[in-house]
C-alpha cells in the first residue's frame, strides 16, 4: 500500500505523521487489498468565524472500485484524524460486506457441483459416523455419590435419576451447603 501524506499551509510534525500512518495501518484490516492511501491536511479560514479550522482529506482507492474520499474538518487536527478515520473504517466495513455477501453461492452453483456427488453413497458414509451412546443421566444413582462427584469437581449442579426413576438435581448453595430438588 502506498502511503503519502501532504501538509497545505500546516507543518506535519512528526507526532501528526504517525497518527495519520496508525490510522492508515487501522484500515488495513478489512483487507481489501488497498492500493494507495493519500492524507491531505489544510488550514482553511471558517466562513464567517474570525478564527481558521484543519481539515483532513483521506483519498482511498481500491482496485476494481471507484475511489473512496473522506474529508472532515475540525479546530484540532488530532480529533479531525480521528473522526475521519472512523468514517473511512465505516465506509471499508460496508465495502467488505458487499463484497463477502456478493460471492455466497447461488442454487444453480449448488446443483452443478452436486452432479458429481453420489448422495447415497454419503448419507452410509454419515451413518458409519453415527455411534449410539447410553446418557448416564438415564442410569440411577444413588444421591451420596452425586454429592461426592459434585464436591471433587467444579461443577454448580447435577443432574441425575434416583433409585426410585425420579429425576434430581443436587446444587450448590451459596452458603457452602447442597440443596437437591
């Protein structure tokens, strides 16, 4: 990414060039493959006000896109970066969204690549995969062994079936005790 940086009747200090280059380095992160970034920096007079403003000019251009111009004026050059920073990120963020959203595969796609695929063959390759497990939650269990699984582990509850087919839930209570519904 080309980088140049331009100062129109206000002196870039060395502290403003690295504040304009972090704010170019934070638009990197969208990659969209940026070809050059141009930062503009002016003071201009404020039409009917007595004193001058700064204004910032970011000029962002991608490739297979017209070019992306962000320009924000402020009385601080410092908070006219900034800002104007956060526009360009918004502006790159709504870009990149386009562009992922644009490429999701269409129906036609779909049934093209699905012509090679033989189904049945994946749906056995499926239930070659499928092993059937039995729950310890339907095995009964006695509460005194619930509660001494539970004080060993850093679980809050358990939940399990008693003796007697009922479902329990032993829990930690918040005075160090265990209640058990």
């Amino acid at each position: 990414m080309n980088i140049s940086m331009v100062g129109r009747q206000v002196e870039l200090t060395d502290s403003i060039k690295q504040q304009i280059e972090a704010s170019i380095d934070s638009l990197s992160k969208f990659n969209l493959d940026i070809i050059s970034v141009r930062a503009v920096a002016s003071a201009e007079e404020k039409k009917g006000h007595k004193g001058k403003g700064i204004s910032i000019e970011f000029t962002i251009n991608l490739p297979h896109k017209n070019t992306i111009v962000i320009k924000q004026r402020d009385d601080d050059l410092y908070a006219a970066i900034d800002v104007a920073t956060n526009r360009a990120q918004k502006a790159l963020r709504r870009h990149h969204e386009r562009i992922r959203d644009h490429k999701k595969e269409g129906i036609n796609e779909a049934k093209a690549a699905s012509k090679d695929i033989n189904m049945s063959e994946e749906r056995l390759a499926l239930e070659d995969e499928i092993v059937p497990h039995e729950l310890e939650l339907y095995k009964p269990q006695e509460v005194q062994d619930i509660l001494e699984n539970l004080k060993e582990s850093e679980k809050q509850f358990e939940i399990f079936n008693d003796i007697d087919g009922k479902t329990r839930v032993l829990y930690k209570r918040k005075d160090g005790r265990f209640g058990l519904y």
